[in-house]
C-alpha cells in the first residue's frame, strides 16, 4: 500500500521488512537501547569530561555560546535555561530553523554567517 504522500517507506539495511511493516518498532528499540548507551558514556566519558569542564572553568567564560539547526535548535533553548540556572552564566544561542530560511534572510548577495556589511 502506497501512503498518502505517494512515497513508499524506505528500506533499512540490516532490518527486516520495511518503516511501514510495524510503526514505531525502529525508535522503540532505539528508546530501548538508551539507557545501556547512557550508562557506557558515563563510565567511560566522565574523566575526559571532566578534564574538559575543569579547562573550560579555569578561563574563566563570561558565557555560553550554544549553536543548533532544525529540531536540535529545541534542545538548545532547553539546554539554555538548564545551564544558566545551573552554570550561573548567561547563554546565547545561535539556531538556525532551516538554511534556506537563512539565505533567504540573507539576500542574494549575501551569505549566511556573514557580515552584512560585506556584500559583492
């Protein structure tokens, strides 16, 4: 069966069936997977967290830049009100819905990033 949208789901390699055969079976054992995934980072990341966190602390930042794009931008203004409450430092995030948005903002003579006042 053709959806809606007049795209069949697409084929992941190494899974049996396809997106469509069962909904949600994919991100449910993603989910599943989570909990082993964060106690491995914690085991094994915490020193060199750690090390980085104390080398960050020790120059002293006046504050925290944060950059996001798409939904990830979501996550960094959550991100944003967890680190100034917890930090005690102001964050200033850069996010970024879509590129095209940005171009589009931008002009044609102008790219993302940029000055404005540099145009060719």
């Amino acid at each position: 069966m053709v959806p809606p949208h007049g795209r069949r789901a697409a084929r992941i390699p190494g899974r049996l069936g396809s997106m469509s055969d069962e909904p949600g079976r994919i991100a449910a054992g993603e989910m599943a997977e989570q909990p082993a995934m964060l106690r491995r980072i914690l085991e094994r990341g915490a020193p060199p967290i750690r090390a980085v966190a104390e080398a960050v602390a020790a120059r002293g930042p006046r504050f925290v830049p944060l950059t996001a794009r798409g939904t990830s931008g979501n996550a960094a203004l959550y991100a944003k009100y967890l680190l100034e409450i917890r930090v005690g430092l102001p964050v200033r995030p850069r996010l970024h819905v879509d590129d095209r948005d940005a171009r589009r903002e931008a002009g044609p003579h102008r790219r993302p990033g940029c000055s404005s006042s540099r145009t060719r």
